[in-house]
C-alpha cells in the first residue's frame, strides 16, 4: 500500500484528475453500449395516436411498468418486440386507445335518473359519430376521420320527415379509388336509419372533393358524366397496359383510351300476337226445341153443315201440327300475345377507342453498345388480338383500335434489385437489419474509442514522469585541450591564423551542441517545458 500511495502522489493531483475523468467516461460509454447491444428492438405498437390516447396508454404502461418509447410528436408509442401482443391485449381490456372520438362506451358511466332527453339524444349523436368515425379509421390508407351527422327531428303533425344527412372529412395516405368511396358512403348509409347515399359528402385534408351529396345517384356513383368516364377509361387503361407490358416488358408501352357514352334514358313497349299459337279460351253451347199442335180451321157454314167432306172438328188428324230444334255454339279462342317492355339506362358504352404504343426490341452487341430493331408486323397484329379481347370490341357500335410500333426516347434501364424482398424470403425483417448494422456501427466506433483515446490516455498517466537532463554545452576548447593538441602540429605557427582556427572549430561544436539540444527538445516536449519551468522558478 505504502509503495501505490507513493506512486499516486507521484502521478500528482491534475493526473488523478484526468485518470478519474477518463475513467467515468469509459464506464458511461461503454455501459451505453452493452444496454443498447442486449436492449431488444423496440417496436411500434400503436401509431397515429392523439394526445388524449397518447397519455392515457402512456399512463397505463407506467402502471404496468413496461418499457415504452414514444416519438418526438408523440403519436407512435413503441414496446419491446416481445411484449407487443401482451400490450395490446391489456390495453385492449382496458378500451385503449379510444380512437380520439367518443363511442358507445358514453352510456357506460351514465345517470339515466338525473340526465334529460335532450342529453340522451346529444350523447347518442357522439356516440355514433365516434363509432363511424372509428370504423372509417380502420379502413386502408385512413388515417384519420371525422364524421358529422344531421339527424333532424321530425315535427309534430308532419306526414313527412326531414331526412338526415352526413359530412366525413377524412386524413388518406396516398389516394383513395372510388371503390374504398363508395364502400365509406354505404358503410354510413347502412349504419344511420334513413340516411340515403346521395346526401353523404366526403372531403380529404387538402379540401379536395371525394363525394357529393349533390351529385350522387341512389347507388352511390358519382352522377356525372366526365366522372364515370374518367373511371372507365382509366379501368380500361390499366387493363390495356398490363396485358401489353407482360409481353413487351414494364414500362415498354403506353395505352390511351377514350370512351363515348350514351347517357339517354329509352324505354320501349312491344306488344306480339300469334295467330298460329291459338288455344280455345271457352266453348259456348245452347239447344232449342219447339213442338205445338193447333186445332181445325175457322168456323164456316160449310163446316156446320151435316154431311160435307170438310174436316171433322173431333178428328185429331184434321188439328196442325208445327215441331223445331235449333242448336247454337259458340268457340272463344285465346291468340298468343307477348308484351316486353326494355329500359335503356344512362350512361350506355356507345363507342371506344383504344391507342396502344409499344417500344420496339433491343439488343447487345459484342461490343457492349445497345441496338434498336422494330418489332415485326405478325407480334402487332397479335398484341391487337389480345387488346381487342380485353376491351370487349365490337365492331357494330364503331369501336378502334390501333397498335403502333415506335422508339421510346429513353431506352430500357436496368431495374434495381430488390434487396428487401431477397432478405424477407430468408426470413430477415428490415428491423432485424437496422439491428445488425447498428451493432456493427457500435463496435467500430467503440475500437476506435479503444485505439485513439483510451490508449494514449492511459499511457501517457501511466508514464512517470522524468526530466530529461540536456547535455552540458561544450566548452569552449582552449589551448591546452587534446583537440587543440591534435591540431596543433597542423595549425600554422602563425597566432592570428591559429585563434582564427580555433574559433571555427568552437563554433561547430556550438551547433552540433545546439542541434542535439534541438532534438532531445522534439521528442520530449512535456519534459522540456518541466525543465524550463524549473529554471525559470529557481532564484537568479
């Protein structure tokens, strides 16, 4: 002990200073580097959180004591990778997070004794609004919604009430097809009673139009013309350019398409008998039978008279007799008739036309310099087959199509490879490999710190410190040296000559003197300057 305290104060106070300093250092750095190499990867478990959920969850992760990280807006919370699935059931259990809007869960801690109808109807108003506004945000590229609704009351004494209607003001992330608007429309027209499609208006962030109420028919499409048009002729310009690109390659053609529809509304009535198809409706049949028998003639004189050839009125024969049967039908027969009735709605395809332009083929030479050559004439007339096959062409309502074969101005690239999607077949995420590259970025600055601080510093408190003693200055040579001794059978016996001899020889000395002063000085700096301050607090 006696010989380490010895060496401590030898070191000094500024050393022990720096040694301690140095130390604390290495301790700090090199404990952040072994907590950030063994933390596990941490991992957003919910995103895009308002305020009021981000400090709910974080509250509810203080109870728990889970490790969290949040981000700088504080929207996206982030958990240990292991204990993400255990976070989101608890939190889940706990109705967290509610979404920023309020749903159902108002009725929960109620007071249906003291609250009043019009509270009721407010708080059944937010609820709905909250849970629409949540199952909208649960949509694909969504990422935020706002929904209001107008439910008006109907008035007493009223036979028809007022309908209700709806505004959504949605937050997208990249743009919404208007199939995810029309599903939005429908999903808030089924969950509100008596709220019809057309009186629904959506709006993103930027205050562009999605639907309008005004302009929307019973389905839910959009009603004007230039917008079902675009959305055909766009329909059929991906369908066009796919087809086409997997036989020329991506990017290697471009389709236009223009469509012309018919947006009259026709209903025609047709009425067709047959006269051949008869079948007997019903059959009428009436029978008629009449038989009288009359008395003789007229009473005369000559009648009266005994003896005379005139019928005798107690002869039966002598009476008239009068018999007749008649007999009716009637047949009733049904003609065939058929009657049809077609209804032509708007917005009938009346004509398309198609422009398909195709880039040609292109080839490596031997000397690595690329050639064009165009693509020959059967290869158009096939890809014009499969065009006319994916549009529906008919050729009775004037439909075109025209493949061309031209040089694009930019010729084929190479396409990059996709080293994300080589490493997710090996089963490596992208977080696995921000992991690894910052465990090795950690190492590296960590042998550096090794190699160009901590070794230095440490060598240079561990090196005791030692004056070095700088030569004694030659003296000068005087006569009775053995140099002068040497050189004095060779010196001329002239004395001025010889003094001038004998300076020249001091004078080199001098330097060779000054010079190795000059070097021990280079290669011990720290020495040097303890050696001059000690000169300089020595008493003249």
């Amino acid at each position: 002990m006696g010989g380490f305290i010895d060496f401590l104060k030898g070191l000094g106070a500024p050393r022990l200073v720096a040694m301690l300093a140095v130390t604390l250092s290495l301790i700090g750095f090199f404990g952040f580097v072994a907590l950030r190499v063994s933390d596990a990867g941490l991992v957003p478990v919910f995103s895009d959180l308002t305020l009021q959920d981000s400090s709910a969850v974080i509250k509810e992760l203080e109870a728990q004591n889970i490790p969290y990280q949040t981000s700088r807006d504080g929207s996206t919370i982030m958990v240990p990778s292991e204990s993400v699935a255990q976070v989101r059931m608890k939190l889940a259990e706990q109705g967290l997070p509610s979404g920023g809007g309020v749903g159902w869960e108002i009725f929960d801690k109620g007071d249906g004794l003291s609250s009043t109808s019009f509270l009721q109807n407010v708080n059944r108003l937010r609820a709905l609004e909250g849970e629409l506004a949540r199952s909208i945000r649960s949509l694909d590229r969504v990422a935020a919604a706002r929904v209001h609704l107008v439910v008006p009351e109907r008035p007493l004494f009223a036979r028809d009430a007022p309908k209700p209607t709806a505004s959504i003001v949605l937050r997208v992330s990249g743009d919404l097809g208007q199939g995810q608007v029309r599903a939005i429309v429908h999903l808030v027209a089924s969950a509100v009673q008596g709220l019809d499609p057309e009186a629904i208006s959506i709006v993103d962030e930027t205050g562009r139009l999605l639907a309008d109420g005004a302009n929307m028919d019973k389905d839910g499409l959009p009603s004007g013309a230039q917008e079902r048009e675009a959305a055909f002729e766009r329909r059929v310009k991906d369908q066009v350019q796919g087809i086409v690109e997997r036989v020329v390659g991506a990017g290697r053609a471009r389709a236009e398409v223009n469509a012309t529809f018919d947006y009259s509304k026709v209903t025609n009535t047709s009425d067709t008998f047959d006269p051949d198809s008869r079948v007997v409706r019903s059959t009428q049949t009436s029978e008629e039978k009449n038989d009288s028998t009359e008395g003789p003639g007229t009473v005369s004189v000559s009648t009266q008279l005994p003896n005379q050839q005139g019928s005798n009125p107690a002869d039966p024969a002598a009476a008239s007799r009068e018999k007749s049967e008649k007999a009716n039908e009637t047949v009733n027969y049904e003609i065939s008739r058929s009657t049809r009735t077609e209804v032509l709605e708007a917005g009938r395809l009346k004509k398309v036309s198609v422009a398909v332009l195709v880039d040609g083929i292109y080839a490596s030479d031997p000397s690595g310099s690329v050639t064009y050559a165009p693509r020959a004439q059967e290869e158009l007339d096939r890809i014009a087959a499969l065009v006319r096959s994916a549009i529906g062409f008919d050729q009775g309502r004037g439909d075109q199509i025209e493949v061309v074969n031209l040089r694009f101005a930019e010729p084929p690239g190479v396409r990059p490879i996709d080293d994300a999607a080589g490493f997710a077949s090996l089963g490596i995420t992208k977080n696995d490999l921000m992991q690894v590259i910052e465990m090795i970025v950690l190492g590296i600055v960590s042998l550096l710190v090794l190699l160009l601080v901590v070794r230095p510093l440490v060598r240079r408190i561990l090196t005791p410190e030692q004056r070095a003693a700088l030569p004694a200055l030659a003296p000068t040579v005087s006569p009775s040296s053995p140099l002068e001794q040497a050189l004095a059978p060779a010196s001329p016996p002239d004395p001025t000559a010889r003094m001038i001899e004998l300076s020249q020889v001091n004078g080199k000395v001098h330097a060779q003197s000054l010079q190795k002063v000059g070097e021990l000085a280079q290669r011990n700096p720290a020495e040097t300057v303890s050696i001059i301050r000690q000169w300089l607090a020595e008493p003249a």
